[in-house]
C-alpha cells in the first residue's frame, strides 16, 4: 500500500491497486465518527456505443441510469432494506460520464462496505422487476421534462452540439428505455462494472489495510475485456450560432448560454481550472460586465457561469433568470471581445486565483466532494489533490486566450424558456 502526502493541503491518503485492477484510495479522518465509501465506474450515459473485444455494441439511451437503479436488486433482496439494517445511508447517481454508488454511517462500516461490495460486483436482474423499474423511470424522465432548470440544459446541450450523445439526457427518454432488457443491463454490467474499470475512495476513521481486505474478498477478478468507446466523428468548434427557444409555466424567462471549447488534452484538470477562471474574469460577481448587467437589472442572483466536460467535448456555460437574455447575451460577446484584445486586471486575477485554490480548499471538508473529484477526475488521468500545482501554472495569457478563442458567436448556441403567456417561436 502507497501512502501519499500533500502537505500543502494537509492531506493524504493511501492507496492499493488490487490484482484484478480495482483501485483504493482511503483519505484517513481521524477522530470524525462519520465515515464514508464511495464506489465509481468509468460508465455513464453517453457510453452507448462501444466495441467488446472486437464486437460492436449500441445500446437504448439511458441504459446506464437504468442499470443503476437495478443495481440496488440483490438475490436476498433489496439493498436499501439490508443498508438500513446497519445503519447505513446509500445513494447513487449516474452523470455523462460515471456512475457511483455510495453510502455514509456512523457505525457498522465493515457490513455496510461488504453490502457496497456485493451489490456493485453481484448484478441481479429479473425480466419482472426489470419492467416493473420501466415506469418508475418513465416517471422521473417526466418529472425531469416539467423543470425548466433541466429542460434548459438539455435543449442547450442538444443545440451545441450535432452528434455527441451529450445530446441526449442522462435518464434518456420515454420511448429509448422501452428497449431496455435484462440482458442488456448484464452486458453492460460485464463490459463496464469490471473491477480494472473502477474505483473505490473511503474517508473517515478506518484502517487502511482492513479496507482493502475486506474488499479484496469480495471482489471478483477482472474479465479484462477491451473496450473502445464510440462518441462520433469530433466535434466542429466553429459553426452557426443555434437558438432554440419553447414556452413553460414559470414566472420569469429562463436562459442557458453555452460555448463550445476545444476539448481536454492530456491536463484535464488544468483545461477545468483555466475555464473556470476565465468564466470569472469575464462575468464572475466581482466583473464589471456582472455589475452593469446586474445594476441595468438585466440579470438577478440566478446568474452563473463555468467550465464543464465531458469526453471528447467542453464548453463555458453561462445561465440565469432575464426579461432580456439576448440581450445578456450580446453584452457577454462585446466584453469577451474586449477582454480578449485588451486583457484585463492581473492584480485581479491573481486574487481571482487565490480565491479559486481557497474555495477547493475547503471542498475538502466534504466527505462526498473528496470522493467525487478525487474519481472523477483519475478516470481522466489527473491526481485532483495535485490541484494546487495545476493552479500555479495557470498564467493570465492563458485565459485571456481562452476567452478570445471561445466567447464568439460562432461557437455558440442559447435556450431559452418563456412564461407561456408569451408567443412560442424557434428558430
């Protein structure tokens, strides 16, 4: 077992790479009674098209968030019943790119762990129960497509880009997961849930090495399948600016802005923090494009921007609540377009940039946001408590360069939601 030490954030953790590829990480809490085990896969809802060894796979939009819901069916019954007999708290959640199954306690670690374990690497599937979940999961699409919050992203991300299955919405939709089968979910269970695919974070109060035991007795050994992943031809960064626009009962306009960026190299994690700092050099609360908008009432406390990615695809998303999001939105190209020629406030940025490292910082306090980041960003080839040295080597020309490159209309697209009291267009 390795023991790794980040002295600048006071942090450490160990860490065991098992022999069937299943990776450990536990980040040591001592004294905290609260412990936490979080278990992620590098398979999430735009892994629909894949190649097994050499065979080609397509599967229903949406399989991966249904293979999470079934994963909490077990032989002996439903996980949920045998967490909450031990104390335990689980959860789970599918994104564009993972999927992760989690749970926290005060007490009974090692049994809630073993029931973690089991139920991760142990998929039990019926055809009753799988189309029992298919109007569960119907429900929730449904309830997902009353939210504007949601509905906003999801026009927005299908307008930015032309064939990424980002297109598509993590739960997919009513008609995508009619397909879904039993034997489907196994596939994908067998092709992503492999123990080489995977990763285990744990932070609290425990012994490192009875963790890795107790895991290494459960899990199976790896199937050692290649895999290569289908996302489609790359994405053209320059193209004509889209806007879709529709109507809901809400009370005030709605917008999400996104601009296409160029996608990750092999630094993910430096391309996150560049994006980040420009979206708060640009329109962060201490810019003078936010003071103008926000004196002009032209945007309220909704607003927010930043950086987000995804496999093969980027983007500096802007969104809030406006009577005029065009008009946000021509303020926001005019000022990149200056930035961009004209540069801005290095003493500013700087402090931008202490802020930003002060504000990860204390994200390290959350025992969920440890986990998260720490495997979310290794599926991406990054040590995410290396963060501070990734910040260090963030200089101004780069985000002016940044802003310059991607704040243009043509790497646009906007969605837009009315009151529907006012005339639906599209264009």
């Amino acid at each position: 077992m390795i023991r790794k030490e980040y002295p600048q954030l006071r942090e450490v953790y160990w860490e065991e790479v098992l022999p069937n590829g299943l990776r450990i990480r536990i980040v040591p809490k001592p004294d905290f009674a609260r412990k936490y085990a979080f278990f992620a896969t590098n398979f999430g809802a735009i892994d629909t098209r894949f190649t097994v060894d050499g065979q080609r796979v397509t599967v229903p939009d949406g399989i991966a968030h249904y293979l999470e819901h079934k994963m909490f069916d077990m032989p002996q019954g439903d996980a949920m019943q045998e967490f909450a007999r031990c104390g335990g708290n689980p959860n789970a959640f599918t994104s564009y790119d993972l999927t992760a199954y989690y749970f926290d306690c005060t007490e009974n670690f090692e049994e809630n762990l073993k029931i973690l374990t089991q139920m991760v690497f142990m998929p039990y599937f019926t055809q009753a129960s799988v189309d029992k979940e298919r109007g569960i999961i119907a429900q929730e699409i449904r309830m997902y497509d009353d939210n504007a919050d949601s509905r906003a992203s999801e026009r927005l991300f299908a307008a930015l880009f032309q064939h990424h299955p980002v297109r598509v919405p993590i739960a997919g939709t009513v008609q995508s997961i009619q397909d879904i089968t039993p034997q489907m979910l196994y596939q994908c269970h067998k092709t992503f849930y492999d123990p080489s695919n995977m990763m285990l974070c744990v932070v609290g109060d425990v012994v490192p090495q009875r963790v890795v035991e107790l895991v290494a007795k459960l899990a199976p050994e790896s199937v050692g399948q290649t895999v290569v992943r289908d996302y489609g031809a790359p994405e053209k960064l320059e193209r004509p600016s889209q806007s879709v626009q529709m109507q809901m009962d809400i009370s005030m306009p709605k917008f999400d802005i996104g601009f296409r960026c160029q996608p990750p190299g092999s630094d993910a994690l430096q391309s996150e923090l560049i994006g980040d700092l420009a979206a708060e050099i640009l329109m962060g609360e201490s810019s003078p494009l936010y003071g103008r908008l926000y004196k002009a009432g032209k945007i309220d406390d909704s607003f927010g921007a930043g950086y987000e990615s995804t496999k093969g695809v980027a983007m500096l998303t802007v969104d809030g609540d406006s009577d005029v999001p065009q008009e946000v939105l021509a303020e926001i190209l005019k000022e990149a377009e200056r930035v961009g020629a004209e540069g801005f406030d290095l003493a500013r940025f700087e402090r931008l940039k202490k802020s930003a490292i002060g504000r990860r910082m204390r994200s390290l306090d959350s025992f969920e946001g440890i986990c998260y980041q720490m495997c979310a960003h290794f599926f991406e080839g990054v040590d995410y408590f290396a963060f501070p040295h990734s910040y260090a080597g963030v200089t101004p020309q780069q985000v002016q360069a940044f802003l310059r490159q991607t704040v243009r209309a043509d790497r646009m697209a906007i969605s837009m939601i009315y009151p529907t009291q006012q005339e639906e267009t599209s264009c």
